[in-house]
C-alpha cells in the first residue's frame, strides 16, 4: 500500500478527471441548462399567453394577466388558504406536461422514426442485378 500523498493527491485527480471529462456527464450539463431554458420558455408562454386566455374564458377578462386563479382564497378561522395558487401552479404543471409530451415524444419520436425509415429503406440493386432480374422475369413469361 502506497502512502505517499502526492501519488494519492494526483489519483484522486485523474479520478476526478476522467469522471467530469466522460461524454455522458457533458450531455447531462447541457440538458441541464437547455431544460432550465425550455423551462423558463414554457413558463413565460404559460404566464403570458395561456393563463391570460384562461382568465379571459373563466373570469371574464376580470383577473390580472397572468395570476388568473393566484387571487382566490378562502379564509379559515381568520387564517387565509390561498388555494387559488396550488390551482395556477397545478395549470403550470399540466401545460408545462403537454408541452415536454408533444415536443418530446411526438416532434422528436416523429423525426426519429422518420430516420429509422429511410436508415430501413434498401438500396436501390444495381444496374446489372436490374438488368439480371428483368432477364428472369422475361423467361419466366415465356415458360
């Protein structure tokens, strides 16, 4: 057993190294800070295009834009429940869901299957592997 701490302080490090620098780590930081993009994409069309929608139906154009439900509360023994925000954050969670659903699984599965096809599809045979089977086809006719 090797005890020396400059041998133990440069293994720690190639460790280290070959742990951060590995291709599925890196994939993983950059979904991390494209979904944190995407997120802040979804929410900004769910607070200022589909919520103000919902308001405009539910409410009738009476809520703030935005915070449509945020201000429904009920008082209980003089203690507010804004329940109200659990209801907006939930309309959040469902259109936040739909979004990752049609983006992930129907654009992106479309795309991919479309590849998977034409990566299916044989080649088209060759000019005499063509010219073989006409000549088959041909004979077979005659007999």
């Amino acid at each position: 057993m090797d005890l020396d701490p400059r041998k133990q302080a440069f293994s720690f490090f190639d460790e280290f190294k070959n742990f951060i620098f590995k291709g599925n780590m890196i994939d993983m930081a950059v979904g991390i800070i494209i979904g944190g993009a995407f997120g802040k994409l979804v929410a900004s069309l769910v607070a200022n295009i589909i919520m103000p929608c919902v308001g405009a139906v539910t409410m009738g154009g009476k809520g703030e834009v935005g915070d449509v439900f945020k201000t429904m509360s009920n008082e209980v023994n003089g203690v507010p429940i804004p329940w109200g925000t659990f209801v907006s954050d939930f309309v959040n969670f469902l259109i936040l869901g739909l979004v990752i659903f049609i983006v992930i699984v129907k654009l992106v599965g479309a795309l991919t299957k479309k590849k998977e096809e034409v990566a299916a599809a044989p080649p088209p045979p060759s000019a005499d592997v063509a010219l073989l089977t006409e000549i088959r086809d041909l004979l077979k006719a005659k007999v």
